[in-house]
C-alpha cells in the first residue's frame, strides 16, 4: 500500500528569533506550531508522514527541524537551509549531509533582492555537492524566477528539483500567461517535479475549487501524476483554509486521476523524490 505522505509543513517556535517574514500581521499563525499541533490532522486524514521544511534562512532552524524529526516518528525527513553563495557551501552541504534525516535543501529565493541570483554561474558548486549528497533542491520561487531556473536545470541536468507551490502564481489576479509558459519551459526538464502545495493562499479571499482548477489542471497537463506532489503547507495554509479543506479540495481536482496516479500525488511520489536514498523510511 503506498503511504500517504504530507510532503510539505513547517513547524517554528517564536523565540527563536530568526523568522523574519513571520510577523504579527499574520494573526493566527504568529505562535509557537510543533508535532502536537499537526499529529491530530495527520491522523484524521490517514496521513503516515510529513516532509519538514525550513522556514527560517539559518543553518540554527535546520539544526532546531533535525532535532524534532529525530523526536518525531512521523517526520520522515528534513529540507533544511545553508548559504548556497558562500564560498564553503560544498563543505556545509557536505556536514548537514551527515544526518540521514536531511532530504533537501532550500535557500528562499522568493526573499532574495537580486532576482537573478538564481542563474550565477558562483552557486555551481553548491548544486553539484547537493548532486553528489543526494539532495534534494526545494525550489521557493515567484513566478517571475521560474525563468531564472532554466539556466540551472541546464547546468546541472542531475540535480533533483521540486517548485514548492507551483511557483505561487497569482490565483485570479490577472494575466497569467507568462506562469503558465514559465511553468510549462520548467516542466520539459524530466527530473522536476512540482508541489500541489500553497495554491489557496495565493487565491482571493473567498476562493473556490473552480478558482484553482486551471491551475492544477494546467500543472496536469506540464508535469502528469508522476511529477506532482500534494503537500499542506501547514500552518500556513490556515490563512486561507484549514488542512482538512485543502486535502478534500485536492483530492477532488485529482479525481480524474485512476487510483494508481492519485496515490503518487498523495505519498508515492514524495517517496521516490525525498526517501529513496535518505530519510525515514515509512510504510502504509
């Protein structure tokens, strides 16, 4: 039986200190998330596993995250941070490796100034020592970085990427055309997948199914079931649904799918991307 698998939650603890972007304007989620908060949803969803990813862009959270998962049963990996533009990123990604916990990486391209960080020809060491520690690459994007991505999918043709949120495009706020190219130049490459992951919160207020349907179809149609990967993105996700709605509003625009392909989007894919050389392993 394939597992089901959230491949993408947070948790943080305020006093940490370190969350910038996490603010008092973000009203409900500006507290303490731990296990305990998630465990009842994984449990009342038939959930086995979760993917724990940063939050934070400090080498001090991916050292708080490991600590948990190692705690935590139901954390069967970490994707953690490191400064991919440091000179001595090869020999951080190399000792953050050493934990069997550690799945991925994400540097938080979404908060960076310089738009064209992405493509710098500097940061080639740090993918290829993410190639030769089996890690995986979580891509936090905007729309306008999908572009940026290219050169890096180019250069490093064995490196294992995963667009969290679809690149976050702009549920219902206009043109989306330039996503929708993006998306689909991103997806020729056949070792991307793509998160079915923090669509809702990029819609509008009051937001139905019928409003994130061209996107999910569209991301259907570029990447198949054999490329996208359901993740709540909770807490988060909170500030527009709670974790029950989005998993039933996922699983309805998956419908189509047959069994075998839904079980992919829903764990068996998060399985082979992030478990199959490293991580917890989990069973149905």
């Amino acid at each position: 039986m394939t597992p089901r698998i959230d491949a993408h939650q947070h948790f943080w603890r305020m006093a940490r200190g370190d969350y910038a972007w996490l603010t008092p304007a973000l009203g409900a989620i500006y507290r303490d998330f731990d296990p305990d908060d998630l465990a009842p949803h994984l449990a009342a969803h038939g959930i086995s596993a979760s993917i724990l990813v940063q939050a934070a862009p400090t080498e001090a959270e991916t050292a708080f995250l490991l600590d948990i998962a190692d705690k935590t049963a139901f954390v069967a990996g970490v994707v953690g941070w490191t400064e991919f533009a440091s000179p001595d990123a090869p020999a951080a990604i190399a000792r953050l490796a050493t934990h069997p916990l550690l799945v991925g990486l994400r540097p938080m391209v979404q908060d960076i100034t310089d738009d064209d960080w992405l493509a710098h020809a500097d940061l080639a060491p740090a993918f290829d020592a993410m190639i030769a520690h089996q890690l995986v690459f979580d891509a936090l994007l905007k729309p306008r970085h999908l572009r940026r991505l290219l050169p890096v999918l180019e250069r490093h043709p064995q490196l294992r990427v995963v667009v969290d949120h679809a690149a976050k495009p702009a549920i219902g706020a206009g043109d989306d055309t330039a996503w929708r190219d993006d998306i689909a130049a991103v997806a020729q490459f056949p070792d991307i997948a793509c998160k079915l992951s923090g669509l809702v919160t990029e819609a509008p207020s009051g937001w139905t199914i019928d409003d994130v349907r061209p996107y999910t179809d569209h991301l259907l149609s570029c990447f198949g079931a054999e490329r996208l990967i359901w993740g709540s993105d909770w807490p988060v996700v909170t500030l527009a649904a709670d974790y029950g709605r989005w998993l039933a509003t996922a699983e309805r625009l998956m419908a189509s799918l047959d069994a075998t392909a839904r079980a992919r989007v829903f764990g068996g894919n998060a399985a082979t991307l992030y478990l199959s050389h490293r991580g917890r392993r989990i069973t149905g």
